[in-house]
C-alpha cells in the first residue's frame, strides 16, 4: 500500500483533484471534511488555550473516512503522518512472518496512533477499521511546525502520546499479574471506562472486536475469552448477547482474581435463581414481596 496522500489545505467548495490517488477516491465523501486546531483540541481531550491564538481559518486538518476493513497503514510504508480518531474503532497489529496477528491496541474516539512511525520514519505496525471510521491527519511536518511556534500545544501533544503509552505499559502489566479470568474483567472494565469518556453508555456497549481479537490483544485464545465472557453471563457479573455487552457489577469485575470454580458457580447460580422467584410471582400477582422487595 502506497504512503497515505496528505492534500494541501482547501475548502469545503473546492472540488476533488481529476488525479487523485487510488487512497483518496477509496474515501467516503459524507460526513466533516477539515477541522481546526480547537476543534483538534477536543477530540484530543487537551487545553485549547494555544488554539485561541490561531484564526480558524488559517490552519486547517483534514478528516479522511475509511470503511470496515480497510487498512490505514500498513507495516513498513513510509511513515509522514499520525492520525487521530474522531470517530469509528480499529485495531493496531504486528504481523509475524507467518502472518499470524498481534493485536497492540484498539484506538477509539480520541486516541492518537501512528506514533510508531517517528523513529524509523516507516510504520511499525498495521492499523485496520474495525468499524467505518473517520480520522484526522495530523502531518507529522506540520505538528513539528506548529510546536515550534506554540510550546504548549507541542506540550499537550506529548502529554497525549505519554497517555497511549500508559495504557501500553499497563496492559503489559496486566498479563504478566492476572489470571485469563481478570484480564477478561480488566479489559470489560476498561472499555467501560472509555465508552465513558466518549460519552456513551458505560453499563450497555457493543464489542467492535472479535473473540479472537480480544484473545490476541490479552494474550488468550479464543475459547478461553468465549468461555469466561459465558461464565460472567452466569454468575451475573454482566449480560451477553452476541457482541452486545452489559455490565452488571463494575465493582467485582475491578476486584475479580479467579472465578469460583464451576460446582460453586453452580450453587451461585440456583441461589439467585431461588431469590428471583419470589419475586417474579409477585411481580406476575401485583402483590408486594416484603422479603425481596424491587431494587431502585
């Protein structure tokens, strides 16, 4: 795949060049076209005080769409740009040389990747669209314009980077300290606390990845992640149905070590069973039930 065209600055009027590239025609043409530095800013989570300084007008960052699939970058092209997520999720991978995929991380709404590129001036790794996608280029000869002109966004910019390598080195520590079980309940918590931050409901989400993927990125198989996610729905930790995930008890998946084992989850289950009874027959009558009464 050839290096991703970065266009020069044009507004929304102008129309699309007879010659551009395979990339560019393969974009989709609906949705936000360019974004200014404040609105950057925002999707980035970062003080917008440095953009204030800039008419909005006079620089500029340009939105490209990518569908389902697509590759954003491939390992080893040319590296001339990061790429912030304004919407959409994907992936971020190493290929072996057998082909065989390790997830590195799953960017969502803003998330900056790309970073990888900077060393070596050629991408580390592959990023692919797990969902239609619109992201923002941030031309890496333009950032390092613009942080010698405003230091403190050039601050924030680094601030943001550090932020993605937290998560990283967490992640890291992670599976070399937990069990199969807590890392599934780690990672249902954090993408509960990122669905947060995008302002989307943190207790009901759709997974956008795989099984197979998410046993990649925590370092499991597939049947392993298959089977706890249903020992979860069992015990009442969440709701599974398809990639629809619901989280029922946050708390006890932060603190959760190892699931009982299956004759305890067996007890567990026909307790609560027993206790939903009472209940359901007088929810079924319109009595009250004073020994189970409904939760607010």
């Amino acid at each position: 795949m050839s290096s991703t065209q970065i266009l020069p600055v044009r507004t929304e009027s102008t129309p699309p060049a007879l010659n551009a590239s395979p990339l560019e025609t393969g974009w989709q043409r609906q949705g936000k076209l360019w974004s200014n530095l404040r609105e950057l800013c925002e999707v980035l989570r970062i003080p917008a005080s440095s953009a204030s300084l800039i008419a909005d007008e006079e620089l500029l960052f340009q939105h490209v769409q990518f569908k389902t699939g697509q590759r954003i970058h491939t390992i080893g092209q040319p590296f001339d740009a990061l790429y912030i997520v304004h919407s959409g999720f994907l992936k971020t991978v190493l290929i072996d040389e057998f082909g065989n995929e390790q997830v590195l991380s799953f960017p969502m709404k803003g998330d900056l990747f790309g970073v990888d590129g900077i060393h070596t001036r050629r991408y580390a790794s592959e990023a692919v669209a797990l969902s239609n996608c619109d992201l923002i280029l941030l031309p890496f000869k333009k950032l390092t314009a613009l942080g010698r002109i405003h230091l403190e966004f050039e601050h924030s910019i680094y601030s943001v980077m550090s932020r993605e390598l937290v998560r990283e080195q967490a992640m890291i520590s992670m599976l070399g300290a937990l069990s199969a079980e807590a890392r599934v309940a780690r990672f249902l918590v954090s993408l509960s606390d990122r669905y947060a931050d995008m302002g989307y409901s943190s207790r009901l989400f759709n997974l956008r990845m795989t099984r197979h993927e998410i046993g990649s990125y925590l370092g499991l198989t597939l049947e392993t992640v298959s089977r706890t996610l249903s020992a979860f729905n069992e015990i009442g930790l969440i709701t599974v149905d398809q990639r629809s995930i619901g989280i029922k008890d946050p708390e006890a998946l932060k603190t959760l070590r190892r699931l009982p084992p299956s004759s305890a989850r067996a007890k567990q289950v026909a307790s609560r069973k027993a206790r939903q009874q009472p209940r359901e027959a007088s929810q079924r009558s319109g009595a009250p039930c004073e020994a189970f009464p409904t939760a607010v």
